[in-house]
C-alpha cells in the first residue's frame, strides 16, 4: 500500500453505500441509504454532488443507455440525472414491508443483480435478484440475511456473493450467457473478530477486497485459499463498500457509516460517515453497465 487513507468527503452519511467507479466521466458514485441520497464525487475538482431520489436507496449502477438504475425501498428503478425522476420498473418484495434492498452490480453481460434485507432483526427475510435487460426480474437465491457484496471473477466464470449474517464469501459457477448460478460452495469464511464483511470489489489479479462493517478496515482476500492478503485501517467502524477507480484504476474508494452512533462514539470516530480513498498498490477493473 503506498499511502495512508485520505478523507475526501467528509460528511456523515447514515450509512454510505454502493461506491461505484464511472471511467468515462470519471466520477465516482455513492449513495447514502437512509438519507434517500445518491451523490457523484469528482476528484478532479473535489465536488460531491447530491440527489435526493425520494425513498432508500441500497445501490447504484451505470446504464449502458444512459442515466443510473437503483436499486430502491420499492425495487428497481431507473434515474434520470438530469430530470432527477425516479422512474420504478418491478418490487419483487411489494409484500414485504419490513424489507429494503442493499447492495448490487451489474455483471459482465449487463444483467443488474441486488439483493434485500430486513430493517431490524435480520435472519433470513432477505434474497437476491437479477434484473435483465428485458426488465425481467428472477429470484435467484433466498433465505438471506444481509445481501451484500457482489463481482464476478476476470474470465466471468464465478461469481462471488456475501451475505454478512453468515460471516463468509460464497462462490457460484457463473453462465454468462444465461445468467444462471450453481454449485454453491464457500470460498472464504471470515473470523468473527474481523466483523461483518460487506461490499466488496474485485482487483485485476482476482482477488477480493471486502470492506468489514464494525472493524474498521477494508481487507484483501484470496478467494483461492480464503486467506488474508493485506488490511487498510480506517478512521471509522462501520466500513461498508469499496470501489477502484481513478485514471488507472489504480484508487480504491471506500465508504462508511454513521448510523447508530451516539455522541460518544461520535466523539472517537469523528470522521464516521465519510469518504476515504487509499493507493492499495494493485489495480481493478472496469465497471459493467446495465444494458436495459
């Protein structure tokens, strides 16, 4: 790693979100779930700007024609950044109130996956969905508790997928073609010391990199052996996802979360909420857009 952390905004998002690199505007977007906010931070010119989408926002992917698509508390949604209209396409989970969608990425061929979790008292309320193209959306895994982290390995031929309440990172045969997923195994089992993982990205050596939500840092893992490779250390607990970006992928982007602290918590981790950006001295890779 060839540098320390940096704080490049320094707010109090409730609970950041969703980092995600846009390499032909060279933006990064972020959300803040429960503050119903969708940001776009330019490091070029430091500006973080602000879109208030109407209702919790659990993630956001590019769209191949234009705009973003979210994931939203009623479903899937495209935006229109210019209009700044939430336009809402399908709620698999319009009979489940007491859910909210999380996290989610579009994978090689373009298809949006995301998935949901209860608001309180998580077991196993939540799933995971996959929306094509053709706006279709297919329930590809239930019984989870905390859908998180997303990606798919370099060749597209697995796909990696946390569910926080089971402390590990799973692996699926992945069919870029079809979209379909199989032969579930689990690749990394995380320590309980180490908190909850979170989001997650992928670098261009395949490996994962898992924010930990409670502990204050982001780790590097091989999927291959389930070991840890490097940890960052960053000023805040609650660490929620991670992006690379920048000219040459060669930044990753992290976001956290303020939710829940009090003052004195508040008071040791002031910069909670914020986000950070570190050189971790490997590159990523391109981000896939939704193609619908």
């Amino acid at each position: 790693m060839s540098d320390e952390p940096k704080i490049l905004v320094d707010i109090r998002a409730l609970v950041g979100e969703g980092a995600l690199w846009d390499e032909t505007q060279g933006v990064l977007y972020w959300v803040d779930i429960l503050s119903n906010k969708l940001y776009i931070y330019d490091p070029a010119s430091g500006e973080n700007r602000t879109f208030d989408v109407g209702q919790h926002v659990g993630t956001v992917v590019l769209r191949a024609s234009g705009g973003v698509m979210l994931a939203v508390y009623d479903g899937f949604a495209a935006y229109d950044l210019d209009k700044q209209t939430l336009t809402l396409i399908h709620d698999p989970e319009a009979d489940l109130p007491n859910n909210r969608f999380n996290d989610g990425k579009c994978d090689p061929a373009g298809r949006f996956w995301a998935g949901t979790m209860a608001y309180s008292n998580q077991t196993t309320q939540g799933s995971l969905y996959r929306l094509d193209a053709d706006l279709s959306v297919h329930k590809m895994l239930g019984n989870i508790g905390i859908s998180n982290g997303i990606v798919w390995s370099l060749d597209a031929k697995t796909m990696y997928y946390i569910d926080s309440m089971a402390y590990t990172v799973r692996a699926f045969d992945y069919d870029n073609a079809t979209g379909a997923i199989s032969n579930e195994r689990v690749v990394i089992t995380v320590p309980r010391e180490l908190s909850l993982p979170d989001g997650m990205a992928i670098d261009a050596e395949g490996m994962l990199w898992v924010a930990h939500f409670g502990g204050s840092a982001v780790r590097r893992w091989d999927p291959n052996t389930g070991q840890v490779l490097a940890t960052i250390d960053l000023p805040a607990k609650q660490i929620t996802s991670c992006a690379f970006g920048g000219p040459n992928l060669d930044t990753l982007y992290i976001t956290s979360g303020a939710n829940g602290l009090d003052e004195a918590a508040l008071a040791k981790q002031p910069h909670a909420g914020a986000l950070f950006s570190v050189k971790p001295g490997v590159r990523g890779v391109t981000t896939f857009k939704f193609a619908g």
